[in-house]
C-alpha cells in the first residue's frame, strides 16, 4: 500500500534513553540544575533540545538554553551518545522486510542528522535508509510538517503513498499536519490510550507489528 515508510528515531529505531539521560544528568550536575528524575528527562526525548532544555531547566534566556545545549554536545553527547544508542531488536529485521518489498525507507526527526548518521554507520544500515532529516535541515521542527514534505518532494510521491512511524503525540501530529498515515509503536513514553484520540492506522507494541 505504501511506497515510502518515513520512521522518528529516537524511541522508534532506537532506544538512546541511556544516552540522553547521562548526559542531561552530567550537564546538570556540573551546571547546578536538578537532580530530576529519570522519567522527567526521558519524556522530553522527541522534543528539540531548545524546548527539552529549557523546560528541563526552567531557564528562559535564550542566551543561556544555547549555551547549555553547545555544553551539552561538546562536553558529553560527543563523547557517549552513539556508544549508548541501540537499535531494537526488531528494526533491521523489519527494515529488511521493507527493503525486500521495494519500499523507500527515510527517517524524519529532531535528532541531528550528523548524529543520526553516526548509529547508521555504527549500525551498517546505510544500504537500508534512503534519506535522513534532521533538525538541521528544516527550518521549523515537528510538529511542522517540513521535514515529511522535504522527502515527498524530493522523491515525488503523492502523500497516500507515504507512512509516517513514532512514538510520541509530536510524532501524530506531525503526520496530521503532513496529510499523510500514521502509525504508532509505543517504545516510547507515550501509551495506547493517549494515541487512539489521534488519526492512526495502527497502534504497535513494537516494529514487528508494522504492516
């Protein structure tokens, strides 16, 4: 039915929760914020680091957010977030599948394409994602429809033709506002019941289900 399988990541692909949450708490730490707990942190996950980072904080100086995400890559994500970020278990077998029927396999999401790109190579996946997205190359995040737009355009496929994958309500709303199905997989922090309000053609318990 579909040509074009468009994924999130984080939560989606891959679990980077380990990752994200040791170094919020070491940047915390360092930096006099918190402690907060794990779960607090981890909801943020699928927000833009600006809007994690300042309801994280409760900082509103734009100066300062920045200048605590700039901390944050160069201190700490650099250094540990690829080595504590896993694919799950059924992502390359369900890429696999895809690939094996002809389907176009993209990623779209507030991730940085370059860090993204780093569990691709990491991963040895590059011959099974056609293209990445990231909060680099939009100039409005998700929810905006932007970066599912991006990949219709430059590949021409009508938006019937297209599935977007998350785990989050960012992530629905971002395929509504894209004109374009919907699936859920709850990997993430965000369950059943908060999905079925929402336009979807599925509700997954994890990748395997996805049809």
């Amino acid at each position: 039915m579909y040509s074009t399988y468009i994924f999130d990541f984080d939560y989606t692909l891959a679990n980077s929760e380990q990752g994200i949450v040791m170094c919020f708490e070491m940047l915390f730490a360092d930096e006099g914020y918190g402690p907060f707990p794990r779960q607090t942190i981890c909801q943020t996950i699928g927000m833009t680091m600006y809007d994690a980072m300042a309801q994280l904080t409760g900082e509103t100086n734009p100066d300062r957010i920045h200048e605590l995400i700039h901390l944050y890559k160069v201190r700490y994500s650099d250094k540990y977030m690829v080595a504590n970020t896993h694919l799950y278990p059924q992502t390359r077998p369900m890429l696999l599948r895809l690939k094996a029927k002809g389907a176009r396999i993209c990623i779209v999401s507030t991730k940085t394409r370059s860090r993204i790109q780093q569990t691709i190579d990491k991963e040895r996946l590059e011959s099974l994602i056609d293209c990445v997205i990231g909060i680099e190359d939009v100039c409005e995040a998700k929810p905006s429809p932007l970066g599912i737009q991006t990949i219709q355009s430059r590949f021409q496929i009508p938006a019937e033709k297209i599935i977007y994958i998350g785990d989050s309500l960012i992530d629905a709303q971002t395929a509504a506002n894209a004109h374009v199905d919907f699936a859920a997989v709850t990997t993430g922090t965000t369950s059943v019941a908060a999905f079925a309000p929402w336009p979807h053609v599925q509700i997954m318990h994890d990748l395997s289900e996805l049809r």
